[in-house]
C-alpha cells in the first residue's frame, strides 16, 4: 500500500527532520514544499498496521516535527 505524507516541522528544524526523514526505510520519496506543510513523503507499507507503526514510531518522533497528514492512495 502507498501513502503520502504531509509533514509539518518547527521553524529552523527543516534540514534536521528532513535528513532523518530520509533514513526511514520505507520513505521512497521526499519534496520540500512551500506552503502550509514543509514536506511531502512517498511511502510504501506492507498493511495499515506497519504504516501505522511507522508514523507513530518514526515520523512523529522526530525532533521538529509538528503535524503530519496521511493520505492512502486509492484504486480506481
């Protein structure tokens, strides 16, 4: 399953988070952008479950990070 990530980080935190970012294993891509949200993370999980674990036990535990949104790519 692929999700996309919106990830929101404390001001002067930006080059930090997003080298920790970079170091989750199922993180396939990540964008600087400008606007409400700092980046944008391409994710690929084997279930909800593991995707869940991996926003609760790596993303949101990195220092600066302040929000996230999890949008699940959907079939059409």
């Amino acid at each position: 399953m692929r999700a996309f990530v919106l990830v929101k980080v404390a001001t002067g935190q930006e080059v930090e988070a997003m080298q920790a970012l970079r170091a989750i294993p199922n993180v396939e891509d990540l964008h600087f952008l400008f606007g409400e949200f700092d980046y944008i993370l391409s994710v690929d999980s084997p279930s909800c479950e593991a995707l869940s674990r991996l926003l609760t036990q790596r993303v949101r535990r990195i220092s600066g990070v302040e929000q996230t949104v999890t949008l699940l790519e959907a079939p059409i």
